[in-house]
C-alpha cells in the first residue's frame, strides 16, 4: 500500500509540473502548508514575502496554496491573471472572526484613528482600512505613524498587545485571535524547557502573552526561520504551526525543533485545520480544471488595493 501511495505522489508530481509549464503558472505555497506542496512550490514564504512575490510575478497563472485571504490577496495585485486556490474552503479564524460590517461599525466609532490591519482578513476589510501590515512588517510600518495619530489595530489581539510593548504606542485594538496560536499550553511548554534545558523557545507574535513571555526569541515564520540557521543553539521549541519545521529541518538538518505542544492532547491543534485542507491531489485538480478560481468585484479589488499597496512601499 505504501508503494502504491508513493507511485501515486509520483505521478501527481510530474502532473503539476507539466500542467505548470502548460499554463506558464507559478505556485506559491506557505510555510503552513504540508511539506510535499512546499516541496513542489515555486516560491515558499511569509505572508509578506507571498504578497510581494504575487506582485512581481510574470507567469499568467497564480497557484495559491495557502489560505483564502492569501490568494484574494494576490488577485488584488493581479486583477489580469487567473489566480487559483485548492480548497475554497480553505479559510481562517482572523478572517472570519472579523466580518465587515461589524469592521466598518468599528472604524464609524473612531473616526479620528488610522486603521493598520493585519493582513489576515477578507478584501472587504482590507477594503475599509488604511494600511494592511503582515507580523514581519508591523513594527516598521507603526513605528513611521505620527505620534499623535491614534491608530485602530485589527484583527489578531495577540500581536497588537505584543506591537504595544515593542512600539510604545496606544491601539485599540479587535478582539480576534488565531486558534492555532491560542491553543499553546504554557504549562506543557514550561515542562519542555525543563526536559530541554538547552533549547530555545522561539515563538509567533500571534501567541498569548504568557507563551511570549517565556519565548527567547519572537518574530513571523520567515524571521523565526532565520533566527534557527543563525543561532548556535541546536534544540529550539517552536510555538507556532507545525508546518514551518519541514523548512527548519531542510536549513539546519543537524539541529533539533521539537513542536510547541497544544493544551488537549486528543487534537493537532498545532497544526491550522484550514491550511492543511489543501492537498496535493486538490493542488493538481484546480491546476487540471482551472478551478477555483479567486473572483472580486473589482471596486472592492481597487480598495483593498491601496492600504496593500501602502504596506509594500512602507515595508
């Protein structure tokens, strides 16, 4: 049965790569996704590093493997090219936790505030915001806002409570939170550092505080992917998804990354149920049937293009 499974990989490799040159298509995949799309990938990265990359690219075809917001997100930079998602369904807490009515009720309470979204959230809201900033470009982008401006902070409350501290500045911030990066236990995290005295816990700004408290290092995926090829420590705890060690294991083979554990034993709440509903079957599907595809109205397109567009040139 393995054989016959591995046969099957096989193929459906071979398959993606001639329906990639046949549509002069680039597939760009997130580092949360499962390793064998990150291995077929094109590109893999952060959500900044994808957006960018969306940006620049010329193939005709966009394959998204990552989340919905991600491959709207693309569209909204390549309204002329065919962009394309495995699973459609394929959502996130962050996105849906914020819907938008209930955003522009937000920002029709505080008028006098920039609103700096979190890219994690649907084009209708990162149609009513003033700048969209991604984990790795937060800091930077809050730290160029005058002082004397307030600013709206949405949707991930983990990450603007921990921009508060780095920044000095007051948000307000949405009540909204990853279930990934929520469900870390700090009890089993503190019963690993003991087991590993020697281990570095580097951890996701959208953590809980008392988990970034203990962290000796934070920062988005692709920072925390740097910060383990560049430390000399060989044991690292990461408390962020699962997905990422797939790319620590290839950078630094000799070191060891031992998965943050959630607080329920019974679930892979480590792991985002949403990213992992792309497979590479489906890949190969919506790269067959062109199909899904990312649809926008294109006011809203035009937008959420503009605080996307503020994002790039202040990061």
């Amino acid at each position: 049965m393995e054989l016959i499974k591995k046969e099957i990989e096989i193929n459906l490799e071979d398959e993606i790569l001639k329906l990639k040159k046949e549509l002069n298509a680039v597939i760009l995949a997130h580092y949360y996704q499962e390793s064998e799309i990150q291995d077929i990938a094109d590109f893999v990265g952060d959500s900044l590093e994808l957006a960018k990359k969306a940006k620049s690219t010329s193939a005709d075809v966009i394959v998204f493997a990552g989340v919905h917001f991600m491959a709207e997100t693309a569209k909204i930079l390549n309204p002329e090219k065919l962009v394309l998602l495995p699973d459609l369904d394929a959502g996130c807490s962050l996105a849906e936790g914020c819907p938008k009515e209930e955003f522009k009720s937000f920002r029709e309470k505080h008028p006098d505030h920039l609103a700096i979204t979190y890219i994690n959230c649907s084009a209708n809201v990162k149609a009513l915001s003033d700048i969209i900033c991604t984990s790795s470009s937060a800091e930077k982008i809050i730290n160029k806002i005058p002082l004397d401006q307030k600013i709206l902070f949405s949707p991930d409350r983990n990450l603007g409570k921990y921009l508060i501290k780095k920044t000095g500045r007051e948000m307000l911030l949405w009540d909204g939170s990853c279930i990934v990066h929520e469900t870390f236990s700090e009890r089993k995290i503190i019963d690993l550092k003991i087991k590993y005295p020697d281990a570095k816990l580097i951890s996701h700004p959208e953590c809980e505080e008392p988990i970034l408290m203990h962290s000796d290092f934070i920062g988005s995926t692709s920072k925390l992917l740097s910060f383990v090829q560049e430390d000399s420590s060989l044991q690292f705890i990461v408390a962020t998804e699962t997905g990422i060690i797939h790319q620590m294991k290839k950078a630094a083979p000799e070191k060891e990354f031992i998965p943050a554990p959630p607080e329920d034993d019974t679930c892979s709440c480590n792991e985002c149920p949403f990213m992992k509903m792309n497979t590479l079957e489906k890949l190969y599907l919506c790269m067959k049937n062109k199909y899904p595809e990312i649809v926008m109205d294109e006011k809203i397109r035009k937008k959420a293009l503009l605080p996307i567009e503020r994002m790039l040139e202040m990061s």
